[in-house]
C-alpha cells in the first residue's frame, strides 16, 4: 500500500525521485523509530508501567506493546481500504489549497507555536482550578483515572479547546482561505459518505472486538442519555479542535512544505499526539517516565493522527474523519461510562 495520492502528486514533468524521496526517507525513519521505542520499553519497563490505566490495569507490558500494534496494524489496513475506497477521485489537488512555501512555513511555524502557548495556557488554566492540565483529552479519556474529574471541569475543558484550537484559528485563516481551501466543503459527497460509512463500521466493530467498552453494557436509557452527552462534550473539546487545526489548516501547509503525502501524514500524526502532551496519565516527575510517556503518547496518537490525515489528503474533506474516525468510535463509544460517572447520571 502506498500513501501516495495521484490527485497530490506534483505537475507533470517534476522529477519522480525526487518527490518520491521525502516520504520514502520518512517512512523508514518512521518504521525504525516505532521499532526502537518498542524495543527498548519492553527493555525498560519489562513486567510494568508506570501509568494510571484503570482500563488496563491487568496488562503486563508485552500486553500492551501487543494491543499497541495491532492499533497501528489496524490503521494501515484501514489505509489501504480507504486509497481502494477512493481511487477514482480525481478531483483533487490538495497542495494547492495552500499558499507558496514561503508563507506556508510562517503559517505553519506561527500555528504550532500558538498550539504550543495553547497547551501552556490549559496547563495554567486548569492547574489554577485545580484541575488535570487541558490537552485534546478529558482526564481519564480512553484509559479511565482513579483521579477525581468533576462537571466544572469537563464545561471548561471542552470550551477552552474550542475556543483554542477551532474558533480562534478558523476566525483567523477564513478571512484568507475559501472552505474549500480549508477542507470545509465536501468536492465528493458520494464518496464521501462512502468512505465514512466504511471506516465508521470498521471502526467500530474494531473498537468493540479489540476495547470490549463498557458503554454496552449500560442499560438502555442510561445508554443513550450518557452516549449524547458524551457526544457533545468529546466533539467540542476533542474532535473540532482536533479537524480544524490539524486537519483542516495544517494538512494542506504540511504538504506544500514536504512535497510528500506520506510526510504529510506523518507530520499529522506527530502533531496530533502531540496535542495530548498532558494526558492525565502521563508522568514527567523524572527522566524514565517522561520518556515512556513520550514513547506512549506517539504509541496510542501517531496511529489514529495518521488515518485521520490519511482521510483528509483522500478526500479532500477535513469533516470525514470527525464522522469516520473521531466524534463516534472510538470516544463515544468507549468514553460514555466516563461521563456517565462525572455527571452522575443515572
């Protein structure tokens, strides 16, 4: 399977290798870097880790090595259903969405250092309140946490990362950029609606195989009073601000810059996880922690950045992945029970 889109491929006439050198050289180095860090934190971290995984509590390290990469194995085989699923898309020049190389990186270079003052900002913010640092993630997202969450919390956490990373930088690019530019308007709606049927049903059935989430076994009216507010909470404090500054700006800066749509993906995925620096899980108390929860942040973000910026470059479209791959599988499906909890519901 290659990540190479032809509908992103450069003008006729460039020369083939060296388009094609960037996202060889990145996928290599990508391949050996995911090689290490597992190599060497079954080294270091043999029989435990030092995280607080209620979800995952009885893994031994190889457990969780092993569930690890069949994720990553899942969101290739995922890739490769969604390249068959739209390769007949010949609508697209992705590249061209965004400016020349030269503003594309003052763009690129002042949009990440605002993500980073972002998650400065959440980091004050909530430790002010004294609440878990705001990331993309809720505290106890995906893992669970024995750490006390509150409502006020959750509110603030969700409209603090809307107004960040969503309202402010579309706000910002729109007065420059069209929706199509931007990924906001769909160029395919058939296919579209084809790949997110596709990837959401995978997805899911990967989600409940692989996760077994208690979400289903809560009873039924709990069930669906839980999963809608889950919805609303998770899809402004996670998945908008994840598309629109990731996915719907980024994406398109990253490609002009690499030349590579394989780079492209990677430099998404990077910037996704990067977005979970302050996990509540992670622990950055002394040197082999902070490094097993770098490792851990690229193991369980790398993946899921990757398909969601694999999903972007395909179609065109920066709100496919939020229905494919975000807003329903995997956090309303496995993150309800969490809300159920905070908000006390019953």
């Amino acid at each position: 399977m290659s990540f190479v889109d032809s509908s992103t491929a450069p003008p006729s006439g460039a020369p083939a290798r060296r388009s094609r050198l960037p996202g060889h050289w990145s996928l290599w180095a990508a391949a050996a870097a995911w090689a290490a860090a597992n190599i060497a934190v079954a080294l270091t971290s043999p029989t435990a880790l030092p995280f607080d995984w209620p979800a995952r509590t009885e893994l031994a390290t190889w457990e969780v090595l092993a569930e690890t990469n069949l994720a990553m194995l899942e969101v290739l085989l995922l890739m490769g259903v969604v390249s068959w699923l739209t390769r007949r898309r010949s609508d697209l020049r992705i590249v061209e969405r965004a400016p020349g190389r030269s503003l594309a990186l003052r763009e690129t270079v002042g949009l990440l250092a605002y993500g980073v003052l972002g998650l400065l900002g959440g980091f004050f913010l909530a430790r002010a309140f004294g609440w878990h640092p705001f990331g993309l993630h809720l505290a106890g997202t995906l893992f669970g946490t024995h750490a006390q969450v509150d409502r006020a919390e959750v509110v603030t956490w969700a409209a603090y990362n809307f107004v960040i990373y969503a309202v402010v930088p579309l706000l910002y690019f729109r007065r420059k950029y069209s929706p199509t530019a931007l990924g906001l308007r769909s160029t395919a709606r058939k296919n579209d609606l084809l790949v997110i049927g596709v990837v959401l049903a995978l997805e899911t059935w990967f989600q409940i195989f692989a996760l077994q989430p208690t979400s289903l076994d809560l009873p039924a009216g709990l069930l669906v009073r839980g999963a809608a507010l889950t919805f609303v909470l998770y899809l402004f404090g996670t998945v908008l601000p994840a598309m629109a500054f990731v996915y719907a700006i980024l994406i398109p800066r990253f490609l002009r810059l690499t030349g590579s749509p394989t780079a492209t993906v990677l430099c998404g995925g990077l910037t996704y996880a990067g977005l979970h620096l302050w996990d509540a899980w992670t622990v950055f108390t002394s040197p082999g922690p902070a490094a097993l929860s770098i490792a851990f942040l690229a193991f369980t973000y790398l993946g899921p950045g990757m398909i969601k910026s694999f999903l972007t470059l395909r179609t065109g479209n920066a709100w496919v992945h939020v229905w494919a791959y975000h807003a329903f599988a995997p956090h309303t499906l496995v993150d309800t029970p969490h809300i159920v909890d905070v908000f006390r519901l019953r």
